[in-house]
C-alpha cells in the first residue's frame, strides 16, 4: 500500500459508498462459497485530503471518508425510517435525506435500534421465530418491527442464529399477525421532529450535513486538536 504522496503507508482510508447488503447467494462455478458478500455502491460516498496540507504517510490520519447510512426507504408523512446502522447518529443532529431534487433536509428526534433485513420464508401468525436474509446486523435485547402498514409490529431479540442458510431471529413474544416472506425486518430505526416530504425508496442514505461531499469546491472537514474527525 502507497501513501497519497508515493510512500509506504501503515493504514488506508475507508472506501469510500455505501455498504450493500449482505449477498448469500453468488454461484460461481467450481469457486466454494466463502461467505457472505457485501457489495459497496462507490457513487454513494466521498474520500477527501484535509485542507490543512499535512502528510503523516498514513492515509486514515491525512484523508477522511464521508459516512452515509443506508435505509430501509419511508412514504411521505412518515416521522420514522430504518437504518442500518445508528453509530454516526444522534439526537438533534440535522442530516440530509436522499440526493439531488429528492434530498430533503432533516432533523433527528431519538435513535433507536439499528438492522435492515426481510423474512426469508412465510411467518405464522403466533410464531416466535421468523427466518431473516440476513441475521448479522442483530443483537440480543435490541428491539425491531416487523411488518409495514397495518401489519407492523413490534418485538424484541432474545436469540440470534447466524447459521449460513438458516439465519434467525427468536423473539421474547408471540406475533400478533402473519407475514409473507420479503416482509421487512428492522431495528426501530431513526424518529425525525417533523414528518417527511416526500417518499424516498428502500437503499436510500442518509448523511449527517457536516458530512456532505463538496465536489469541485474546498473540502469541509478539518483536523481538530484531538486528531478525530469533525466538520464546518
């Protein structure tokens, strides 16, 4: 690995786009399989140098990587979206929903729990294990929805089961409604202090407006004292 300036360097940058979710199912014939593939939409995200000229040799202190957070979509009038991850979001925070015409402008009112996924196979009504794409993004204890509409429903996780093929979810009660498989499966996602403009399909990111690429003008973040990340 290469430095930004030709020398060695110790470390990378994140690359940058958005996380795909999980694929388990990719044939390639007379390859084994390997796992689980997590593509990365590399339109979805931005690397940029500190304008402050330093060059340590080591690319994650000299360049910062914008973070944008899938989601799970929402209507028009929603207050709630789902995401798949919380960890660059808090309360208060005022993020930049979607991109372009489509982008709206917004601010976060509570997190909650973060996962993106959808049953695999039909669940009964009463049932208190329903079978998931993609178990990994689930903890125990944390609480999710499953359904949408007049189906959606609340639960919480009691047991997680990553098995390839067999991932599940055991949940602490019983459900109150059936589900197709393809329902939605998600953490209780981000609330927002005012309801939504407009409708914003599944895979949409979201961005904190600090973290907002600048193409074609100055870089936004700078280096503060304490050597993290932050932006003006």
């Amino acid at each position: 690995m290469r430095g930004a300036a030709g020398k060695a360097a110790t470390c990378h940058a994140d690359t940058p786009g958005i996380p795909a979710p999980r694929s388990w199912e990719r044939p390639l014939a007379g390859i084994p399989f390997s796992g689980a593939v997590a593509e990365v939409d590399a339109t979805q995200g931005s690397t940029g140098r500190y304008p402050d000229g330093q060059d340590s040799d080591r690319d994650c202190d000299d360049f910062v990587t914008a973070a944008s957070i899938r989601t799970g979509g929402a209507v028009a009038g929603a207050t709630r979206i789902n995401v798949a991850t919380t960890g660059h979001l808090s309360p208060g925070q005022t993020v930049v929903l979607d991109a372009g015409a489509h982008a709206e402008t917004l601010t976060v009112a509570t997190v909650g729990s973060h996962g993106i996924t959808r049953t695999s196979a039909p669940v009964d009504k009463g049932a208190t294990v329903i079978r998931v794409d993609d178990p990994h993004p689930f903890v125990v204890g944390q609480a999710l929805v499953v359904g949408r509409g007049a189906d959606e429903e609340t639960g919480v996780v009691t047991a997680v089961d990553t098995a390839w093929r067999a991932g599940k979810l055991t949940l602490a009660a019983p459900l109150a409604h059936a589900h197709d498989a393809g329902a939605s499966v998600a953490g209780t996602g981000i609330a927002f202090t005012g309801p939504l403009a407009k409708s914003h399909p599944v895979g949409t990111v979201i961005t904190a407006t600090g973290d907002l690429a600048t193409p074609g003008a100055p870089n936004r973040h700078v280096r503060p004292a304490t050597g993290n990340v932050s932006a003006q």
